[in-house]
C-alpha cells in the first residue's frame, strides 16, 4: 500500500470523546489505492461490535460531519470508521481532487472488507453511513454488496443526477449536457497541455448578497469556524473542473430497487435536496419485494448542512439511527 502521511493531531470541528478509543488505520481498495481513516471504538466494551463506515459530504473530509456521526455512534456501541474518498483528504491516489462514480462507491466496499476482517467487528453485522454526496454512494454500494446489512443515507444528493440533468432538473436536455460537456473536454485539452489540474473553486467566498439560499447555507458550514477544514475540497479551492465528468452519463441508483437490506434514508424537510431523496426512495421501494425494511425520515424544520453537524439545534436524529442499526444489525 501507498505510504501515508497522516495527522496524528486531533484536528476535527468537533470535540474528542472521552467514551471511545481513537486512532488512525489505512486499507486499500480494489484500484490499489490507500484510504485513510478515523477508528472509533467504544471502550469497555467485550465480544465482537456491529461495525459502521461512514463517508461524506462530497468535498469533505472525515474530520468534519463523517467523523462526527462515526464518533457518536461509536459512543452508542458500535465500532465505526469514518473515511477519506480516493484522491482527497489524506487518502491517495493521484492526481488529487477527482471523483469517480465506480471507484467512490468501491470506497464504501473498501471499507466492508477492512472492518469484515477487524479482530473486534462482526463481519456478519456490518453497516454504512453516507451524508449529501455519499449518501448516494451509500445507496449504490447497498445495491451492489450483499455483505452490507443496513444502510443510511443522510441530506443525500444524486451526484450523476445533480451533474446530468442541474439542481432541480432545471438543464436536463440533450443542449445543456452537450454545452457542459464540451466545456470539459476544452478543460481537458488545458489540463493536459499545462500538466496541472485547473480547480473549480470551492463554497463561493465573499458570499454575494444575492446568492441562493443553498448556497449561503454551504457557507455558514465550509466556510466558518463551524465547519471549516483545512484538507476539505469545499472549505477551499474545491474539486478539478474535470473532477466529476463521468457522472454525466453514469447514473449510480439503476438498481436500487434490488436492494434486500434495511435502508433508511434521512432528510432535512427545509433542505433544497430533499428532492433526491423523496425520489430515490420512491425507485427504491417500486416493485421491491424487499420494501418492508425501507424508510423514509423527513425531519420538520431542517435544512441541508444541518444534517452535517447538527445545525446547533440537534437536527441528526442519532437516537433513531441507533435504533436502526441495533435492530438490523442483530
């Protein structure tokens, strides 16, 4: 595996928990690359643990919500894991700052496979969490690994629906897909010949006054003391402009109607993305004979980043994941 430089430092936006033991680990997936992570692990604590991954939001890092949610579930009894994708963070792989639909969801399979093998997990009660980006790759890593017993996904996005068809669909046509991706492949060409990968730019900073209030709500969490992290795409000079090409024609949720494992996936009822998850928990469950053990969660009053770290007003129903995760994860 490649040779990692990881922080030993406890440098997260959240404070360390006096309940579980930290430290850091590093696998690798299928493509040979080396992801870094966070272990949380309750302390006085006998037998084998059920064990949850946990990944997200796209553009961060597992010192910010990731960490977060495997720490307190860690709290709760479970040994968890919070993660850094391919290319970012302190994981490898080179060249930095890409995304891939296939080699992100083999992430979160990555991850199956280390804690399938860790001396105090269960390899029969293994479960994963993924937040906004990663919420998605949750979903399609439940579709394709029949080792996952339960799945959230938390404030999801559909990263190939968001980059095909615009936020709200408002460019799904055969024109707006073509105008971006001519403007990518000219990118390529500028890459290629300076031999750098141009970034897009991270959450907009100085705000505009007229910005969306999406935007201004990715603001107040990547770029403020509330969230912001060195290492995190978003709280910086974000993904390369070419980072997310392949999610143009690689929609990732195809079979999420096959899904046999318990999901549930969890929104802000204020969140400008609650669309993604309203629609792709309705392809999940038609015509699943395995519907019984989905769920939909919206929770009155939240918006996106609350999900990310609470939003000061408890927004992560943590109570209820754990009772997700003890029940389906017996």
């Amino acid at each position: 595996m490649e040779e990692l430089k990881l922080t030993q430092e406890w440098d997260k936006v959240f404070p360390k928990s006096d309940k579980v033991e930290h430290s850091k680990v590093t696998f690798h997936n299928r493509y040979g690359i080396t992801l870094a992570a966070d272990l949380y692990i309750p302390k006085n604590v006998e037998g084998k643990l059920a064990a949850i991954a946990v990944c997200g939001p796209f553009g961060a890092v597992k010192e910010q919500a990731s960490g977060l949610y495997a720490q307190t579930m860690a709290e709760r009894g479970f040994l968890t894991m919070a993660f850094d994708p391919s290319f970012t963070g302190e994981s490898g792989g080179k060249p930095r700052y890409m995304a891939s639909p296939d080699i992100n969801t083999e992430d979160f399979q990555a991850a199956v496979d280390f804690l399938s093998l860790h001396e105090k997990a269960d390899p029969e009660r293994i479960g994963i969490i993924g937040i906004c980006g990663w919420g998605g790759m949750a979903l399609n890593a439940a579709a394709l690994d029949t080792r996952i017993k339960a799945t959230v996904a938390s404030t999801m996005y559909d990263m190939t629906r968001v980059n095909a068809k615009g936020y709200f669909d408002a460019e799904d046509s055969e024109e707006a897909r073509y105008e971006k991706k001519q403007a990518m492949n000219a990118q390529r060409l500028e890459d290629y010949r300076s031999g750098t990968y141009a970034l897009g730019g991270g959450v907009v900073d100085p705000l505009p006054e007229d910005a969306p209030f999406f935007v201004k709500d990715y603001h107040d969490y990547y770029k403020t003391k509330r969230g912001y992290h060195a290492r995190s795409l978003n709280s910086n000079g974000g993904w390369n402009i070419t980072g997310c090409m392949s999610f143009l024609n690689q929609p990732i949720l195809k079979y999420s109607n096959e899904i046999r494992s318990a999901v549930l996936i969890m929104h802000g009822e204020k969140a400008h993305s609650c669309y993604f998850s309203r629609d792709a928990y309705a392809d999940m469950v038609k015509d699943n004979p395995y519907a019984d053990n989905k769920e939909l969660l919206i929770i009155p009053g939240a918006v996106h980043t609350d999900l990310y770290d609470g939003g000061g007003k408890d927004a992560i129903p943590f109570d209820k994941m754990e009772e997700f995760f003890t029940e389906n994860l017996k």
